[in-house]
C-alpha cells in the first residue's frame, strides 16, 4: 500500500472511533476537507519514520502540525477558528482520543508489513486493497 492509501483507512478508522464516541462530523475521505486528508498523510509519514514511538509521540507530530497550521487549543473544534480541544498533551486527553493514536499505529505497521491481501470499504470512498 502506497502513504495515501494507509491514510484513507486510518481517516476512515478515525471517522468510525469518532462515530462510536457520538461524533458524527467527520466526512468520508472522498468528502473530506483538504486539511485533513493532509494531515493523515503526515501522520502517516510520521508513523513510518519512527516505527518505535510511542502512541504520546504521534499525538505530539499531531500537535506541531496543528500549531504550526495556526491552530490553537479551544473548547470546541472548529476549522474556520482554527480551535481544537485535542490540543492538549497526551496525558490529558480522554482514553477515546488517546485510543485514536494507538489504532493510527497499529493501521500504519500492519500495511507496511505486508501479508495477505485485504479488501477494505471505506465509506463513500470505494474500495482499497490492501
């Protein structure tokens, strides 16, 4: 699987975490800001840069990306303010956001390794081998 590839199915198991908690405002990937199919990418690239970080360490690529796009800690998420409540170390976060960077990982490892070919639906998108 190719970076982007990984990053539709980590979008789309970040999408299906957020609806099991109650949020439903992530889009599909074919529906998604630009900013955020970005920021899966780079959060992908990070992943396979440092095979050993910790789940805290990918938070904190998160964190920088965000900051360094403009974006500030604040109650709510909000795109056009550029606020976001995960904006926080990782400690702080609740379990369900801190679970978000573990299974980003465990997607991005089991891809690289290789195996047997899977298919997966993603929402709107379609289909992606893996």
């Amino acid at each position: 699987m190719n970076v982007e590839d990984i990053a539709i199915v980590c979008h789309e198991a970040n999408r299906g975490i957020c609806e099991a908690f109650g949020d439903h405002s992530q889009r599909p990937w074919a529906e998604a800001e630009q900013w955020q199919r970005d920021s899966a990418v780079r959060g992908v690239r990070f992943a396979i840069a440092n095979p050993t970080a910790p789940p805290s360490a990918q938070h904190d690529a998160w964190c920088a990306d965000k900051v360094a796009d403009g974006w500030t800690f604040g109650p709510v998420k909000d795109p056009t303010a550029k606020t976001h409540p995960c904006l926080v170390p990782y400690d702080a976060l609740p379990p369900e956001q801190r679970a978000k960077d573990h299974v980003f990982r465990a997607i991005v490892h089991a891809a690289r390794r290789g195996g047997p070919s899977v298919t997966v639906i993603t929402g709107d998108v379609g289909v992606v081998n893996m």
